[in-house]
C-alpha cells in the first residue's frame, strides 16, 4: 500500500480542514452543544450538502464522487478535530455502507441519493440492543443510537440479521434522548412497534448478517480517523498553550518532563494516523486484510484519544478542568466514541481470533 496522498487527496484535506476551522470552531460547536438539539443545521447544510462530503463513498452513478475510505478518513479527522456536532458519519459512513451492502439495485438507486446530497440525515441503530423483526413488524429497541432526535432517516440492525430502513415519522417508532457523558454526539433510545413493508428491508429478511459485519467493521476503522482528529486537537492546543504559559520565569513548554508527555502524545498520535489510514487503504482494496487492519486502528486509535484527551487536561493544569474550556469536551468524546464500536479490549479480541484462524 502506498501512503503518499495524492495530489486530489491533499486538495481534499486542505478543504476540509480550511471548512471546517471556519464553520464549526471551537466556539461555534460549544454553542451547538450546549443547545437543545446538540445539533448544528447550518453545518450540516455545508458539509454535507455544499461541500458534498457525504458523497465521498457514493458511486457517481447514484449522485455521490465515486471515490474511497481513504478520502472520507481525511475528511473524517478534520471533523473529529472539530468534534463537529452533526450526524457526518452515521450518514456518510454507516447508512452509506449498509446500503451498499445489502440494498438492491433500486433500494440503492433511492437512498444514496439522498444520502449523498445531504437531503436526508441518517441513524443508524444496531450497535447494541437490537429489536426484531418478525412476520412484517419490527418491535423492541436499539439502544445507544447516536443523532437519533434529528435523523430523518433509521438504518437499523435486528437480531435476527436483518437491515431495516425506516423514516423518521413511521407510526410506533419513538425516540428517547438518553443522559450521557458526551454532549458532542448525543445518543438515544429508540422503541420500535411498526410495519415493515418489504421495500424497507435491504436485501432478503434475515439474510444481512455479512452486510451487517461489514457496515460495523468499516465503521471502526474509519471511526479510528475520527478519533485521531481528535488526539491531534488535544496535542495541537497544548502545545499551543506550554508557549503561552509562564512559569518560574519560562514557558512551561521549555521543561523537560513537559517536552516528553508532549513527544509522548505526538508518537501515539502518528501510529494512530497510520493505523486509520491503512484501514481505509485494506477497505479500499476489500481484500483479506481489511476486518484486521479495522480492528487495529480502532484498538489503537481509541487508546490513543482516551490517552490524549487525558493528558490535555493535566497539562493544561487548573484551567484544564474548568467546564469553560473545551478539553472536557474532547475527553468526553473520547470515553465515548471508544465503546461506541466496540471497545479496543473487544476489537484486540477479535484480532486474536483472526490471528489465531490464520495460523490454525
């Protein structure tokens, strides 16, 4: 695999870096945090829609830019950087994939329109407690659903490996804000008695346990980009801030012990940077090596952000733990995102397993 970036990839990342330090700063994504939906309509307006990010892994044919994991992994650390308060990769990422995987050629021809433009915001509900679907009906409930409140559209994982599609508005579907650590990405419970027609199931009833995988093991690699992001904001504003503060007469950037912890950060910030991006170079190519260079990015990437995150506060000193500046922020989206997909004990898991098949 080569990690040059291409001259377009680069053009890529400088875009999204330039939007995005622009529309959803520091400042601008507190106040959509800490508004009631968590939510910020104008940015997804522009990233989606404008900007046309949503598309990046939607083949041309269907509306989208046709091009790779690669390409939404740049994308999707700049938004991690920003810790961007939008449903960006439960629609780019994880609805686009299921469709993909599962949809037939009309269910594809339909959603990923959609998706692409940005027209619709999906959810996707299946990372843990799952409903079932049974005889045309869908009941129970998915727990831990993330933008749940302001998706116009549910992809959802049963437990008897089906992929249901649903809109918002479907009778005996209801969606309960859950109280939880990270404000950034706000999660749900959602409660399902409705109907299911049959052209709102991907693929055969039953028949998706394969494409369900997939969409959750792509899921975490990309996810692993998402998370650098965010390592590299930590380690990117204490740096800033051991210039800025004076002790004993110098910059507390100067002492050693300081220059360490920071080199520390910068070090595993880098593995998870190669990590996320050959994970998204192994989707690319869909070949053998892709369910283990996801579960290695994600293992790697979410110790990483926990530690990054972390290490930000306590070297921020007093001010780091104050609910005005935003290290809590990104501490909190990092315990977060890090059990989302799977846990990296989990991920290490299933990698051993791997491993073990391998050389059985």
């Amino acid at each position: 695999m080569d990690f040059a970036l291409t001259e377009d990839q680069r053009f890529i990342q400088e875009s999204a870096r330039t939007f995005l330090t622009d529309a959803a700063g520091a400042d601008a994504q507190r106040a959509a945090v800490e508004s009631e939906t968590g939510f910020d309509a104008s940015l997804w307006a522009s990233l989606a829609g404008e900007m046309g990010f949503a598309g990046l892994m939607v083949p041309e044919a269907h509306g989208g830019s046709g091009l790779g994991a690669v390409e939404m992994a740049l994308v999707l650390e700049e938004t991690g950087r920003t810790l961007a308060a939008v449903p960006f990769f439960e629609t780019a990422v994880l609805a686009v994939q299921a469709v993909l995987a599962a949809g037939s050629e009309a269910q594809q021809a339909d959603l990923l329109p959609k998706l692409a433009s940005g027209a619709v915001r999906a959810s996707f509900a299946g990372t843990a407690a799952r409903p079932t679907l049974a005889d045309g009906r869908l009941t129970g409930e998915a727990t831990f659903v993330t933008f749940a409140h302001v998706a116009d559209l549910f992809v959802i994982a049963t437990a008897d490996d089906s992929l249901v599609v649903l809109s918002a508005g479907t009778p005996g579907l209801t969606v309960e804000p859950l109280p939880t650590l990270d404000r950034t990405r706000r999660f749900a419970r959602v409660t399902f008695d409705c109907d299911v027609p049959a052209d709102a199931v991907l693929g055969a009833p039953g028949g998706a346990r394969a494409a369900i995988e997939r969409v959750l093991t792509v899921g975490a690699g990309l996810l692993a980009a998402e998370q650098t992001g965010g390592a590299q904001f930590c380690l990117d504003a204490t740096v800033e801030y051991s210039r800025q503060r004076v002790q004993f007469g110098r910059a507390i950037g100067s002492f050693q012990a300081y220059k360490h912890m920071l080199a520390d950060m910068m070090v595993l910030i880098e593995g998870s940077r190669s990590a996320a991006l050959y994970a998204a170079a192994a989707i690319d190519e869909d070949g053998l090596e892709l369910a283990e260079a996801c579960h290695v990015a994600q293992a790697w990437a979410a110790d990483c952000y926990r530690h990054c995150s972390g290490e930000a506060i306590q070297l921020h000193g007093g001010i780091g733990f104050t609910w005005e500046h935003h290290a809590h922020l990104y501490f909190k989206r990092a315990r977060a995102s890090s059990s989302w997909l799977g846990t990296p004990e989990r991920h290490r898991e299933a990698l051993a397993r791997i491993i073990l098949q391998e050389n059985a």
